[in-house]
C-alpha cells in the first residue's frame, strides 16, 4: 500500500474517498480536537461553572473539534488553476 496523498479529483468509488488525504485530514482533525477539549476541560476546566465553554465537557470536546478542523484545513495544499 502505497502512502500517495494527492488529492484524487475524481473519486470513482467510496474506497476511493477513503484512501485520500483530503477525507482523512479534517477527520483526524475533529478527533485530535475533541480529545484536546475534552482534556483541557478535565484538567483546566472551570471551577465556579460559569465559563461557557469549560464548564461542560460536551461544549469543550465541541469547540476543540471545530478548532481541529480548522487547524487541519490550514495543511492542505493549494490547487493550481
């Protein structure tokens, strides 16, 4: 299995989608997004539980995700016109 991240203009099949770059990266952005919410929450958190974003975990683990997934986006290459 080759490690080929060119993003495939025309996928044919879902095997497709899946082997590119361009699904897998915003992903594994949402992941690593949520699991760095989710730890900033439990070890940061907010003590008197009026932070709207650090007093519940679900909030945090959202945030983290969005934030993931624009952070990965600013990786992807630019196309050529």
């Amino acid at each position: 299995m080759s490690s080929n991240c060119e993003v495939n203009q025309n996928p044919k099949t879902a095997r497709d989608i899946f082997r590119s770059c361009s699904f897998w990266r915003p992903v594994i952005g949402i992941v690593l997004g949520g699991m760095a919410g989710f730890l900033y929450y439990y070890f940061v958190g907010c003590a008197s539980g009026t932070c709207p974003i650090t007093s519940h975990p679900l909030s945090s683990v959202m945030v983290g995700g969005i934030m993931g997934y624009l952070v990965a986006g600013i990786f992807e290459k630019k196309k050529d016109k």
